[in-house]
C-alpha cells in the first residue's frame, strides 16, 4: 500500500467535491468521509459518526490510522475538532478553535479587521431593544444586520424595510442577547479561498457565489444556489489590492498568533466601482458551493497540498491551476429555503458528460440511497450539477444540461448562474 489514508469530516456537496479531488490525487491511497453522503459513498468509504460528535471523530481517526483529516465544516472547527486532533499528532486541515473564532464570532473578525486597518463596513453592535432606533438612523438603508453566531450562511438580513431590518435587529438581541448592524457595501460580490499556514499562502482563482434564491437575485438568502470560477470580476489589479490590504495582513497576523493558522480562510469580497475591494465576511473553511467549482482548477495534487498546509510547510509546494472553467448550479428541494419537503425520489442524477475537455458530473449534498437503490432527497441543497471546461460559457451549458435531465418533484434551481460574467 502507497499513499496517505484520508479523512473528510462533513456531509454537504463540499465534502463531496473534497473526496473527489482527493481520490483523483496520486498522494492518496484511500478517503473516508464522516458523517458523508450518498455522492462520497462513491468514492469514499462512509462512517456513522456525526460531525458535531469530536471525540467520535478524533478515536474514528486514530483507528483508521489516517494522514490527514480534513474539515469541510465550520461547526467542529469552532468546537475545536482541530485542537484535539493535533493534540493526537494527527494533522487536520483547519484552523484552531480561536482561528475559527473569524467565522464563529462576527464581533471577533470586524474587531480584527479594524485593528489590522483592513478595508471594510462600519459596523455596531445593539444590546438593548431600546436602542434600536437610533442604531437604525446611524445607518443609511439598506440596513445590514447579522446574527454574531454560526447560521449555515443565513444569519444575516439585508433590508430596505425599517419595519424588516427593526424585526431582524429584536429578534437577533432575543434570541442571542445582541446583535450588529453593519454599513451596506455597494459593487460586485466574489470569493477568494486562501489556503494558509505560518510558511506561507496560496490564493485560489476566485470564485462568485449567489446567495439569493430567484433569478436576478430575487428573494430571501440561501447558502448558496450556484457559483462559478474563475470570476472575471476579481481582476489582476483587484486581486493584487486583495493579496495588499487584506490577504497579507491577516496572514501576518494569523501566523504569529501562539496557534499558527492552518486551513482555508475564505475571504468575502465586495468589490466597488472603482475596483478597491472591502471585506464583507471571514469563513474559516472552503465554501459551498464555492468549493464545487474550485476543487476542481487544482492542477498539483490536492492531498499534498492539504497536507503541507496541515503541517505548516505550504511553502515547499508549488501549487498551480488547471487554465478551464467552473460552474455549479444547485438543485434545491420544495420549500427551501424555507420549509423544506424532504424523502422524494430524484432520477437522472447520474449522468455525465464528457466530451473532449468538457465534463459534467454531479456533487451530492442533501440525498441518500435508500434500501431499494433510489437516491432520495434528504436536504434543503440536495445535489449541484457541475461543468468544468475551457469557456465559462461551456462550462455553464453542460452544467444545465445534466441538471435540465433531473426530476425531482417541487424542485427548483436558478437559471441566471454566471449572469454577471455573461450578458
């Protein structure tokens, strides 16, 4: 036997691209995902351990005898799953629990980014109902508010509504005791997933997400509907003022902490009419349904790169991209992202295509089998139907196509992915 044993704790359409990639990596001998999914089970080896249960998941693996862990999602790593990992000596792809803090706590990241002088929004925090008029004045609509606790992506509301943005500030001081209201950043939207460790940094091709459930970014805020990279939006000169005023010190500042930061820090981009890009959130893992697109443009083997970066020698791999493009177009269940209907029977979620340098293929999320065979929804996102390709444009139409073959009664996906990039 050659290669490492891996594992890939999480059970969304992330976790699902991250056990593709790894199996695709000539430094992997094999991958075990836990909790997993129907989509990793095709190419993992699946464990009935929960992702919320850290001691579960630290003697799951240690009996493996795995390499590596790696952590898709946000929750273990702010319960610190990282810490008691590296504790056994085992390396894990992840920060600790207090790097985790920039996604687990919003107060912590905007107090960072202002010491670090790190461009983004105004923001305050409300601890008390009666202040929440005056809160509201200080700030022109559309108002920002966002819950200082971990959602799955839906913690904040963005409102032209007094009415909506006052509910959403009571509610939030309710049920966590406070909550912020943050300035409104105007321009474009991207995403830049920085893989980092104290040797050093890589910044992948930037990606963009869309949050909103309808067409033209109509309707409430999902956890991500369909994404696609690289995002033309993020231009070298963007990208440059990226790596200067944001990626560069907060790597800085992450390295030299007492605990090194070791993982992925997914930085929020808003970028204006100018091109100067602000922060408008920290995620301390890869994204979903970012990740579905990204995974994907690795040219050098991704096990060796989590690797390094889990034991702090990023520095000593050289890591390029694929020259193609991504795109995923999620399929969500009836309901969602409301009251979900869950346990119908999706047909046509197997097909592929490969024609030349064009792929299409299918990331798993909200869906099992049952005994009988049928992959049955189980989830809000249930799958996400990806193309890879040498034009965005390619890469769109073969993602629409597998998802258009799909039935799934209820179901509803955006038709607009990648409509920024392509008028």
């Amino acid at each position: 036997m050659t290669g490492m044993e891996v594992l890939v704790v999480g059970s969304g359409g992330r976790e699902h691209a991250l056990a593709i990639g790894l199996s695709e990596s000539d430094s992997v001998f094999s991958v075990h995902c836990a909790p997993g999914n129907a989509g990793t089970s095709m190419v993992a080896t699946n464990h009935n351990v929960p992702d919320s249960d850290i001691e579960g998941i630290v003697n799951l693996a240690k009996d493996l005898g795995v390499s590596l862990v790696v952590v898709g999602p946000e929750a273990p790593l702010v319960n610190g799953l990282s810490d008691r990992l590296r504790q056994e000596s085992i390396p894990s792809f992840g920060p600790h629990s207090e790097g985790a803090l920039l996604e687990g706590s919003k107060t912590h990241a905007k107090t960072v980014m202002q010491s670090l002088g790190i461009p983004t929004g105004r923001f305050e925090r409300i601890d008390e109902i009666d202040s929440i008029e005056a809160n509201l004045e200080s700030f022109e609509p559309p108002w920002v508010i966002k819950r200082d606790v971990l959602a799955g992506g839906k913690g904040v509301t963005v409102t032209s509504s007094r009415k909506e943005a006052y509910e959403a500030l009571r509610n939030g001081i309710e049920t966590d005791g406070f909550v912020l209201v943050e300035e409104h950043l105007s321009g474009e939207e991207a995403s830049v997933l920085v893989i980092m460790d104290e040797s050093g940094y890589v910044m992948l091709p930037a990606s963009q997400d869309h949050k909103r459930v309808g067409n033209n970014d109509q309707g409430p805020n999902t956890g991500g509907m369909g994404a696609y990279a690289p995002a033309p939006v993020a231009t070298p000169s963007v990208l440059a003022r990226t790596r200067e005023e944001i990626v560069e010190p907060m790597h800085h500042h992450l390295r030299n902490s007492k605990i090194p930061y070791r993982g992925c820090l997914y930085v929020g981009l808003m970028i204006d009419e100018n091109g100067a890009p602000s922060v408008v959130e920290f995620n301390v893992r890869l994204g979903d349904p970012e990740a579905q697109v990204t995974i994907p443009l690795f040219q050098t083997d991704l096990g060796l790169v989590l690797l390094a970066a889990s034991r702090g020698n990023l520095s000593d791999v050289e890591v390029e991209f694929k020259e193609v493009h991504a795109a995923t177009v999620v399929l969500a269940s009836e309901g969602y992202p409301g009251d979900v209907i869950s346990g119908r029977v999706i047909d046509g979620w197997d097909a592929t295509i490969e024609e030349g340098q064009v792929l299409g293929f299918v990331h798993l999320a909200g869906a099992n089998i049952n005994d009988s065979g049928e992959l049955i929804s189980t989830g809000g996102r249930v799958l996400s139907s990806t193309g890879v390709a040498p034009s965005l444009d390619e890469a769109l139409g073969a993602a629409y196509q597998i998802i258009e073959g799909i039935n799934l009664k209820g179901s509803h996906y955006r038709e607009d992915i990648g409509f920024r990039a392509i008028p």
